[in-house]
C-alpha cells in the first residue's frame, strides 16, 4: 500500500503510526488466528469456589488494607451512547405500526409507571403535548409518549449516556447510574480519610453533561454516607482508534480519506494504563442496583479485593526473593505450587528446568499485572467466558475468551465451549504495580492477535471494523488471573430499557 499525502496527514493528526496502520490492515486482510484451548475453567479447576472461612479472611484482609492506608480507585467505563438500550423503542416510533404489536412494547407501556424515570416523562408529555402520558396511552397516542422519551426534544434518552439515564426510584426521587455507583463506592472503597476515588471513561461529547452530574451529586451522596469524592476523568485516546476496510481488504475512505472507528472497549487498557492506585476496582457503567439490593455486591467488592491484597503480598514476596538470586529449592518448590495452586499457569517442563531457569521461569510469570474476576454462572446470556487456555509459551493459564476466539470446525473445541459454565467477569479487581511499587507498562502485556472484525455497514457500504483485543479478553492476556466464584446477584446487567423492570432494578416492596 502506498500512503498518499492525505493519509500522512490523517495518521499524524490522529497519533497513530504508519506500522500500526499497515499492521491493522494485514489483520482485516487474514483475520485472527483461533486460540487452543486445554479446558473451559469450572469450579475447582480454574475457577475457585469460596467457603465462609475464606470469605471472612478475605473480608478482614480488605478492611485492614483500607485502615493501612491503601490507595483504592473504581474506574468505571461509562463512554457508551444508550442507543441500543432503546433499539426496541426506535424501531417502534420509526415503524408503520401505531401501537405495540410486541411482547416488548406491551411491556413498556404496561410497566411505564414502574420507571424510575417516569414522572419526568410524564412531565415531558404535558410540556410537550399538554397531557399526561396516561391521557395519551388512552388515546392510543403511544409513538408520541415514546418519542418523548428517546427524541432530542423530549427526555433524550436515546442519545444520552447510560450514566445519566435514571435507574432506581429512591424515596421522593431517582438515581442515575452514576449515582449509583458513587453510592456504591461509599460502601466499600472508602479509605482512611473517608475519600473515595472514581474514574469515569467517557466520549468527549458527554463529559461537561457528566461532569455537571457528578458535581450535583456528589455533594449529596457525600452527604448521605459520610465521605467526599475525588472524581477524575478521561476519554478514549485518538491513537487506539482502528482502521476499516472494504470487504477485499483495502482501505475505506470517505472523501479520500483513510476512515478509523473506535477500537472497542480494549483501547481503555491505556486509559487505565494512566491511573495511579494500589487497587483499581473495574465495573460496567450499567451493572448496579439500589441501596437496599447491594449488600451482596459490596460484600463480594470486599471478597475479591481482599484475595487480591493476600495474593499480591505473596507475589512481592516471591518476587523480592528471586530479584536478590537463585531461592532454595525448597523456596522454589513453594513458589511453583503457588503459581499451579493459586494463579492456575502449568509449564509441562517447570519440574525438569536447572533451579536457575526456575527461577527466571517463576519471575516472568509473578512479575507481571494481577487481576482477581468475579465469575458468574451463565444463565444464558450472551457473551464469552473463561477458559485455561496455551499461551506462546507454551504455557496454559486462566484467560477470558469470546466465542469468536475458538475454532467454531473444531469439534472437540466446540465441546469444550458447550461444556463452560461461567459468563464474562462481572467484576474485576486489578494491581498494576510491580514489587517495588513501580506501575507496569500495560500495554506491553496484551496479546495483539486476539482482536475481533465484525461488518459493518457505512452510508450503504459493508466495510470490515477492527476491534482491538477486549479489556478483559486479549488487553489483559499476559497478567496473572485468579477466577472467583461469585452469586448471580452481583450481575445486574442493562441492556434493554425493559431491563430496569427486574426484579433487582426495583425498590424492595
């Protein structure tokens, strides 16, 4: 491919080098290689169940990180347009059809008043039409009252983040995502000076409207659980953006120009690259729930924190060992047990290598980021999960896959896909410093052949769409992974409006 002017000037504007460039066509053109995969991780093998002795242990070992001093940061991405949360209610108010013809719809609008958005609505429909959204659900005027929810002129709920959208009725009230979790931050990130940190990634479009939101409500939320709130923010950098293709692997452009998108939400791994906290607690903008409803979320907050704490004093002290020479043999028979045990990575040679070569073996491996992941049954949704899966090492550990990840012709590898148990991590809890204290570079520990490539369609062309390897899938593939069981209650997923009428989106009657 030869560069014309124009697409210098586009790569230099955007930060992103002609190599990437060149190397994100090359993988559009060929696509990702398949990951192998040894076994899907189930409990007692890969993932690992909690008695009440170790939930207890884990609980003490959180508590007394924070009284210690610990630096406790909760990034939250929450860059996401909640347009696919209302696809039902856009396909409705474009379609032909004047009154719900769907399970969907017919749920919307008998649920309506269970909303926590509601009396706004009902307050954009007077403001709007001069009645109330019951006097128009009579008259059968039901695209107008969805109109007023999702249209630029009414609620602008179809535009704006789900952070601002409001989840929970609160007595005399609502909460917002948002909201929501600063309120849940309170609970189990508070420090020794009652300060609690958050970051929120946002698109550049949303941050004035969110950090308005965040400054009206963190007075009062403040307020309510006694601490204050060190809020920062950032957005997703120009540089991680992909390129696209035409079908046949050359490059699209509009007005001949070289067209990138947003590559996924793997490009937060430099956003989270640039925070500074000992532990960094990670959670989708849309998975909370009320007050009375969270004491099993904070509860397992506090689980996985707390194994995180133990398990990385014991990394440091391994890795102080092997930093000063050669351990004994029996110091580096406790580390490889360790290693096999706890973080789950198995060599097939480890026990034949000189002590030497253990050693620079066990350093590769304990040196590195640490992550501990809620894991969740799999009800059905969608999504990938884990697996103990080889690295090009030869190594097998504890990784986060998509479905498009494994070899969908291998029969013994479908088997295995059939035969997971448990869903994407629901939470994440991470360490991003060494043993000395020193951050690691993150970027040096993503797998880069583990993106994704979906079609897509722009201005009536299919183009090919890169996204970069995921945030807990490839951009987290060379870190030291423990997989914890937690209850199917910490998971409170929005993907559809009509999600908020669960049962766990509800006040507790």
């Amino acid at each position: 491919m030869i560069l014309e002017e124009l697409d210098i000037e586009t790569l230099k504007e955007k930060g992103i080098s002609e190599e990437k460039l060149r190397d994100e066509l090359k993988m559009l053109a060929e696509g990702f290689p398949f990951l192998k995969i040894e076994a899907p991780a189930t409990v007692g093998h890969g993932i690992s169940p909690l008695s009440d002795d170790m939930k207890k242990t884990a609980v003490k070992c959180w508590d007394d990180f924070l009284s210690a001093g610990g630096i406790v940061m909760k990034m939250v991405p929450a860059s996401g347009a909640a347009s696919r949360m209302f696809k039902d209610i856009f396909s409705f108010v474009n379609g032909n059809k004047e009154k719900p013809d769907n399970d969907f719809m017919k749920k919307f609008f008998e649920r309506i008043e269970d909303f926590a958005f509601f009396p706004r609505l009902n307050f954009i429909c007077i403001s709007l039409y001069g009645k109330s959204v019951d006097s128009l659900v009579k008259e059968k005027r039901f695209k107008d009252v969805a109109q007023a929810l999702i249209g630029k002129d009414g609620l602008n709920y179809g535009y704006l983040p789900k952070a601002l959208l409001q989840f929970h009725k609160v007595i005399g009230t609502s909460r917002t995502a948002l909201e929501e979790h600063l309120a849940e931050g309170a609970m189990y990130a508070s420090g020794k000076n009652e300060k609690v940190t958050v970051h929120f990634t946002v698109s550049q479009d949303h941050l004035p409207l969110v950090m308005s939101k965040v400054e009206e409500a963190s007075a009062h939320i403040g307020h309510k659980y006694g601490v204050t709130f060190d809020v920062s923010y950032s957005v997703q950098k120009s540089h991680t953006d992909t390129v696209a293709s035409n079908l046949d692997g050359s490059p699209y452009r509009e007005n001949g120009k070289l067209f990138f998108r947003p590559g996924g939400h793997g490009a937060l791994i430099e956003n989270l690259n640039d925070l500074d906290a000992d532990i960094i607690f990670i959670k989708n903008i849309d998975n909370v729930v009320p007050d009375e409803r969270r004491a099993s979320t904070v509860e397992y907050k506090k689980i996985i924190g707390g194994i995180l704490v133990a398990t990385k004093q014991r990394i440091n002290e391994y890795c102080k060992k092997l930093d000063k020479g050669t351990p004994s043999a029996e110091d580096l028979e406790e580390m490889l047990h360790f290693t096999r045990t706890v973080l789950c990575i198995t060599h097939d040679n480890a026990d034949e290598m000189s002590a030497e070569e253990k050693a620079e073996y066990l350093f590769s491996k304990l040196n590195r980021p640490t992550r501990v992941c809620g894991m969740v049954k799999n009800e059905g949704e969608p999504g990938g999960g884990p697996y103990l899966a080889y690295n090009a090492d030869g190594t097998v550990s504890p990784q986060i896959l998509e479905a498009s990840q494994i070899d969908p012709d291998n029969k013994e590898t479908v088997k295995m896909m059939k035969n997971a148990t448990h869903f994407n991590p629901v939470d994440l809890v991470v360490s991003t410093k060494d043993f000395r204290g020193k951050k690691f570079n993150l970027p040096d520990y993503v797998d880069k052949a583990t993106g994704f490539i979906s079609l897509k369609s722009r201005e009536g062309v299919e183009i090919k769409a890169l996204e970069l390897p995921g945030l807990w899938n490839g951009a987290m593939s060379d870190w030291n992974t423990i997989l914890v069981e937690v209850p199917a209650d910490t998971f409170n997923p929005v993907k559809t409006v009509n999600d908020l009428l669960r049962d766990s989106h509800q006040p507790v009657a």
